[in-house]
C-alpha cells in the first residue's frame, strides 16, 4: 500500500480509512446482533448482491472518470442531468434522515459516562445530537484534508481498536466457558426465507454497507486513483465483511435478544463481558473511544453527499446561492442547510413511542433513500457498459461485458429485495402499530422527495426564460 497522505494527494490507506470509517461503524453492531446466527447468511448473501456490486461497480466508473468523480458524474454521463440530480439527492437527503441514528448512538454511548439510563431519554439524545451535529459542520467547514486527517485519527482509535477488542472478548469469552445466547446450528443459520420477518435482517445489513462510493467525489485530492481507488475498495470489502459479521456475533453471543439496545448495544455488551472479569474501570475509557470513532465517521458522510449536490448546484439545479465555496473551497452554505434540516428531522424522536422506535424509523427510511440511488447508479453502469469498455485503464470485470451485466444485476437484484422488505415494520421493535409506522414511513419517503419536483420544474423554467432570451436576441 502507498503511504496514507503525501503532499501531493491522498494514498490507497488514507483512502481505505475513509471508507471504513464512514461504512464499518460499530454502531451497526446491535441491529444486526438481533438476528442471531442468521446475520452470517444476510452478510454473506447481502455482499454477493449488493456489497461486492457496489465497490466494483463505483472503482470502475472512479477509474473511468479520474478527473471528477462522484454519483453526479456518473448518473449523468450514463442517464442524463435529470436523473443525475434525483441520484445526488438521495444520496443527500438520506443523510438528513440517518445522522440522527448514528448521533443517538452518540449519545447513548456518552450518557454511559454519566448515567445508562439517559440512553432511553429522548430529551437527552436530541440534546446532544444537535450540539454534536453542529460542531462536526463548523470541522466540515475548514475542508477536505482537514476532516480527512481527522476520520483517520478517529477510525483508529474509535473504530478498528474498539471492534478488534471486542471480537477478541467474545474469544475469550467462547472459550473460558462462559454461557452463549445463541447456538450455531443448521436451523439457526440458515433462517427460513419464506418468513417476512427473516428478510427485515437485510434492513439492518444493507444500513451496514451503505456508502462504499463516497469517497469517490475526493477523487481530485487523491494520488493516482486510477490505482487508488481499486485497490482501497478491496481492501475496504474485506475488512467491513470480516468486522461487521464477527463484531455482530460478539454482541448476540453475550446479550440475550430481548435485551439489546439499538443504541446502546455495544456498551451493554462491552459492560457485560468487563463485568465477567472485573474489569468496569475500563467502561469509560471504552465509551470514549467509541465517541471518538463514530465522531469520526460522520466526517465523509457530512461532506462528501455535499460536495456531490454541489455539481447538481453548479448546473443550475438548485439557486446560485448555495453554489458559492468558502474560502477552503467547502460548500459551506450547503453545509449550514443540511445542519437546519437536521435539527429539524431530529423531532422524530418524539413522535415514536420508544427509542428503538425511532432509531428502526429512520434507519429504514433512510436506508430505502439511499438504495434508490444505487439504482440509478447501477443503471448508469449497465447503460455506459460499453463505453467503459472502450476506455484505456478503465477498471475491467472477468468474462468481460458479460461478468459486468452479472455484477450489474446482482446489485439491482440486492436493491429491490431490500426496497420490497423496507416497508415491513419489524415484530420485536414497539413502533406504534403497523399502521403508525406505515404512515410515518411513507410520509417521510414522501417529503424527502417532494423537493426534487419542485426544483425539476424551477429549472425547466430558467431553460424556457433563457431560451425566450435567446430568442429575442
């Protein structure tokens, strides 16, 4: 591997911790542990249809298009402007809906520093998931090399060590004898796929690997990423597929399935296992590390879906106002708009009757936001197929055009099974009836959409004005 950062770009491990970083959060941990032994066949079957999809599929176009890279780019040069912009949308708006998750995770994790009952006060989560959102922004807003240099910091110690501890407590574990939650049989790992409730497992894992392409709009600041980006997004899949399955059995291993916390999962489990050994001097230090790391992984998710609504920006899609960079060349009023429309999704907190309530709400919302988006982004690769083929250094698949409709469509396959599971509302989670959670599911998706109409019709107006003017000249 090449160096993390040199003057003159970032590296292949610069790279590879921004994608993990932003994708193998140990905050996914709880949600996945609930499925027991199964989680092993939803990884595995949710790498082979969408995982694996998505990073081949993101470093060739990446390679393709080494000069700007970024699902505008890409949508647009296999789709069209118009469908380019919906993509960079989603990729945006779903942020709006997931930062409230990862930051409740946040906060649970700090409220063990203080009290573990404040984890379940929805008063004290918005709390500090506003305070902490909004001083992320103003770290966003000093740019790019900035926030890279410090997710790096924060995936190291916040992220690897803490998921490498507790994968090795559970050894420890398995082996002085300790009793199991769960049980590796036959019938427990593989779950019975005509049971609707099996397919909400793909929810939870699918949330896991969303964002593989994100680092792909840095791909001016990195070095060589003709080379770069391929390489980062191997390393990338095998460590996000090896941490999120061993770090899932380690929670569901300790932690009867009734009892796991959505948000605070990873310290009731990191808890149970110091307790065993009398070792809870160490939970504080444990709960800051985990606040470092998953402060950390925010930093790509805050500003690499900007700097992508910003080529859609720059074409005329949104007003000129929020095109205007700062003087570190960061959208900052992009950034201060998604700060607002944050606080205000926050109140979702207080229209669901339970924590995990809330937290499954937004999940799954933002999750089917963001799996629409790579439907565009595998239709603009099927579509450009043969246009990628063409071009030298372009990233190729074995068995040529033919390996590439395969991976195509096992990405397409992967993304509407989970658009079809995403409406089930989950058995063991108090969502307000299958009712409740239908209409604030729906109307969500509904008023996260709304808005692309709105500016679709205010573009075609600017066009007819600037062709009337035209015209008269």
């Amino acid at each position: 591997m090449q160096a993390s950062k040199t003057k003159s770009g970032l590296g292949v491990i610069a790279l590879v911790l921004l994608i993990t970083g932003a994708i193998d959060s140990i905050r996914n941990l709880p949600a996945t542990a609930l499925f027991g032994p199964a989680l092993i066949f939803f990884f595995l079957f949710s790498a082979v249809v969408f995982l694996i999809p998505v990073a081949l599929v993101s470093a060739r176009l990446s390679s393709a298009c080494p000069k700007r890279g970024g699902i505008y780019q890409w949508v647009h040069w296999g789709l069209g402007s118009k469908w380019a912009f919906l993509a960079v949308w989603l990729q945006w708006i779903n942020t709006i809906v997931w930062f409230p998750t990862i930051l409740s995770f946040i906060a649970a994790t700090a409220a063990w520093l203080i009290d573990p009952q404040l984890a379940n006060n929805r008063n004290f989560l918005i709390g500090i998931i506003l305070s902490l959102f909004w001083i992320m922004t103003l770290i966003n807003l000093r740019g790019v090399h900035t926030s890279a240099r410090f997710a790096n910091f924060c995936s190291i110690l916040g992220m690897i060590l803490p998921m490498g501890l507790i994968m090795g407590l559970a050894v420890l574990w398995i082996i002085s004898g300790q009793p199991l939650q769960v049980h590796f049989t036959v019938h427990n790992m593989l779950p019975s796929l005509s049971n609707s409730d099996n397919w909400i497992a793909l929810t939870a894992i699918m949330t896991a690997f969303l964002g593989m392409e994100l680092a792909t709009v840095h791909v001016r600041e990195v070095r060589d990423p003709q080379q770069a980006f391929p390489k980062a997004l191997f390393f990338s899949v095998i460590l996000i597929l090896a941490t999120m399955i061993l770090g899932s059995l380690a929670i569901a291993l300790v932690l009867p399935h009734d009892q796991i916390s959505l948000v605070g999962g990873v310290m009731q489990a990191f808890s149970h296992f110091l307790a065993v050994w009398h070792l809870t001097a160490f939970t504080p230090v444990l709960a800051i590390m985990l606040l470092i790391g998953s402060i950390g992984g925010m930093t790509s998710w805050i500003i690499s879906p900007v700097r992508g609504l910003l080529q859609a920006a720059e074409e005329g899609y949104l007003p000129r106002f929020f095109s205007a960079p700062n003087r570190h060349h960061v959208p900052a009023r992009l950034l201060l708009l998604q700060a607002c429309l944050v606080t205000l999704v926050c109140l979702a907190f207080l229209l669901m009757p339970s924590v995990n309530g809330s937290y499954w709400l937004l999940t799954d919302l933002s999750t089917q936001l963001y799996i629409l988006m790579y439907v565009l982004m595998f239709a603009a690769g099927l579509r450009l197929d043969k246009t990628l083929t063409s071009i030298p250094n372009s990233l190729t698949f074995p068995f040529g055009r033919a390996g590439a409709w395969l991976i195509g469509l096992l990405g397409l396959l992967g993304c509407g099974i989970t658009l079809g599971v995403g409406f089930i509302p989950p058995a063991g989670l108090n969502v307000g009836g299958a009712l409740h959670y239908e209409i604030m599911f729906c109307g969500g998706m509904l008023v996260m959409l709304a808005p692309v109409l709105l500016f679709y019709l205010r573009h075609a107006c600017q066009q007819r004005k600037g062709a009337m003017g035209g015209e008269r000249v």
